[in-house]
C-alpha cells in the first residue's frame, strides 16, 4: 500500500473536500462493513469513514456520510445484525456534506439525538458550510441538533463515555471524539478524528471566520496531547484503513493480540504533517496576497 500522507487520493482530498456537488465517487459508493475492536466497527463507504459503537443500552454512530451514503451507512448497520432504533446519540466530526449530508436520515430513521459542538450547530441546522471557502457551495439537508457539548464534554452509555475535543479550523466547531476501548480486554485509547486539511478555507482574511488561524493552531496544538492507541479518521485514507482491514483478515482475532489497528505512533505523525501542510497552505495563501 501507499504511505497514507503521501498519497494521491490523500492529497485529492486535502484541496476537493468540500468541493464539488458530487464530491469523490468514492464518499457514497458501498463498502463492507467490519469490526474494528470489541464494541467498535466501522459502517462507512468506502471513502467516508463512519463508525458504529456498541454498548448494551444502545448504540453510538459518529457521523453519517453524504445524502446518497446514508443507505450504505443503514445497510451496513443491519449487515452487522444491529437495529437503527438502538442507536441513541448520533454525533459529527465536523459540518462537510461528505460527513453530515446523511445526517438527516440517519436521525430519521433511527430516532437518536444529534450531538453536536456549539460551533457547528449553525452549520448543520442551516444545511451549508460556513466561512469562506474556495471550493464553492457545499449544501446538505438541514438537521436539527438536539444536544450541544463543549470541550471535554462527555455523553455515555452503559460503560462506554465518549468525550469530545474541539478540533475548530477545518470547520468552525470541528470535534474530535475519544473514548476507551476494550481490545478482549485490554485498553485502547480510540479517536475518531475530524479532518484536519486546510480543504479551500481561505486562512488570509476569511471574513466570515476571522480568526480561523489561531483555530487551526490551537487544534494542532491540542491534538499533540492526546494520546491514541486507534485512529480512526474522517476520511479512511488517511490511517489507511483498507490496509489494516485486508491485514485483519489473515490474523486470527482476539486471538492475535497484534492487530493492525493499534499503532500509537501514527496519530502524532498525521498531526505533525497536517500541521507542516497547513503552515505551507498558509505561507502560499499570504504570499499570493501580496
Ligand atoms: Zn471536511
């Protein structure tokens, strides 16, 4: 496989996302459904990353995919055996419509309660990006956020609690979610990450985010203090998740304790390189101000 940072696809990403009515084919085409550790498993496209949390007084889903992968989202879920009107919180990583534009269904069709930061509830309930942005118009269907948490916020069921972290930049109230997991029985520090890419936002004089710089700083800063054993990301390429799913299949788990998701050297390295992208983004959007 490709190193992840390097990749084409990644860096397709980085400049498309949010672009585009139809974005990359990839964010609603099917993608199997799998487990990833004990109560965790991923239901996504094959592009877009979203993830199921189980727990035995019902279900968390983080994020929803685009209007058109919400489908896939369902089936997968029912795939694995689960029932939608289990889940009870739905949450977001961040207001893109490759990420929230299934939201509306999602929340239709399971009965859950959106939670979601403060900053981003403007976003979802108005259906459109907010801030200015390079890559044009980037609407989804408007959804009603039932619940609004902060930084260190926590929501639980039964034993599992995901607290989210403020992650702004990549959009204004961009969260990333953590939680402990058991691996049959041993801890994992899990996070599902919102993007981080510079994605078209305009980082010299976004009028309608002014201090989107310092947003993306604090978020750098604050991801270098987290500690994950599991990333799991917005987007699958970037931890290179189809490698680890296709190494799962040839171990024999919970057996074989080494499963390839655990890898707690690659979240600082993402962080390190979004960083290094973003400041470049930066130095190249100031010099063509001048
Ligand atoms: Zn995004």
């Amino acid at each position: 496989m490709k190193p992840v940072f390097f990749s084409l696809a990644a860096l397709g990403l980085i400049f498309a996302s949010p672009a585009l009515a139809d974005g990359d084919a990839s964010w609603s085409a099917p993608h199997e459904p799998y487990r990833i550790v004990d109560n965790i498993w991923y239901v996504g496209t094959e592009g877009v990353g979203v993830y199921l949390i189980t727990t035995d007084e019902g279900h968390f889903l983080v994020d929803a995919a685009t209007e058109e992968g919400a489908a896939v989202v369902e089936d997968n879920i029912k795939k694995l055996g689960f029932d939608l009107k289990d889940i009870k919180y739905i949450v977001e990583t961040h207001a893109h419509y490759d990420h929230v534009g299934g939201l509306a269904k999602l929340k239709a069709d399971t009965g859950a309660e959106l939670v979601a930061s403060v900053a981003d509830r403007s976003a979802l309930e108005a259906g459109n990006h907010e801030g200015d942005n390079t890559n044009g118009p980037a609407t989804f269907p408007a959804v009603k956020v039932d619940r609004i948490v902060g930084e260190g916020g926590t929501i639980t069921l039964a034993d599992t609690t995901l607290m989210a972290r403020m992650t702004p930049g990549h959009t204004k109230g961009a969260t990333t979610w953590t939680l402990t997991a058991l691996d049959s029985g041993q801890p994992r520090r899990v996070a599902f990450a919102s993007s981080v890419t510079v994605a078209g936002n305009v980082l010299v004089d976004n009028v309608a985010y002014p201090h989107i710089v310092r947003d993306y700083r604090i978020t750098f800063d604050r991801l270098d203090t987290i500690p994950v054993d599991i990333f799991l990301p917005s987007h699958p390429v970037f931890a290179d998740l189809e490698a680890k799913y296709q190494k799962q299949k040839t171990i024999k788990y919970p057996e074989d304790k080494a499963q390839p998701f655990v890898d707690p050297t690659e979240f600082p390295k993402f962080v390190a390189q979004s960083r290094a992208d973003f400041e470049a983004e930066l130095a190249r959007q100031e010099a063509a101000k001048k």
